[in-house]
C-alpha cells in the first residue's frame, strides 16, 4: 500500500515539474495592446456611436434619482 502511494506522490510531483518548467510567453515591451480593437458582441449599428456620453447620461440620471429617495 505505501509503495503505491509514493509511487503517485512521485508522479504527481514529476506532473508539476514539468509543468511547471514550460516556459510561458510574455508580452514584449514592443507590444502594444491599445492596437486590439475592444471585443463588442453587438453588431454593427446597435450601438450608438457617442457611447461614452450615452454611458455618462445614463450615470447621470441613476445618481440623480438615487439622491431622490
């Protein structure tokens, strides 16, 4: 029974191992990520176009009818 147990601790600590030396890409100082267009799930024409003032309005108005009550 212990020959059994140290056999899967050994193998799961050579599983992490190895693992963990895989080398992980990383992101170069020359990447630059503000060049990604911004996922939108919605298709084209459902947003307005001036969303950032439409998002703000709408911020407007929850504050102002929070302070209300």
């Amino acid at each position: 029974m212990r020959r059994h147990s140290s056999a899967f601790v050994t193998a799961g600590l050579a599983t992490a191992l190895g693992i963990l030396s895989v080398p992980q890409p990383a992101l170069s100082d020359d990447t630059n990520l503000s060049t990604v267009p911004a996922y939108n799930l919605y298709p084209p024409g459902i947003l307005p176009s001036d969303l950032d003032s439409e998002i703000a309005r709408v911020r407007r108005e929850v504050q102002s009818s929070s302070t209300r009550r």
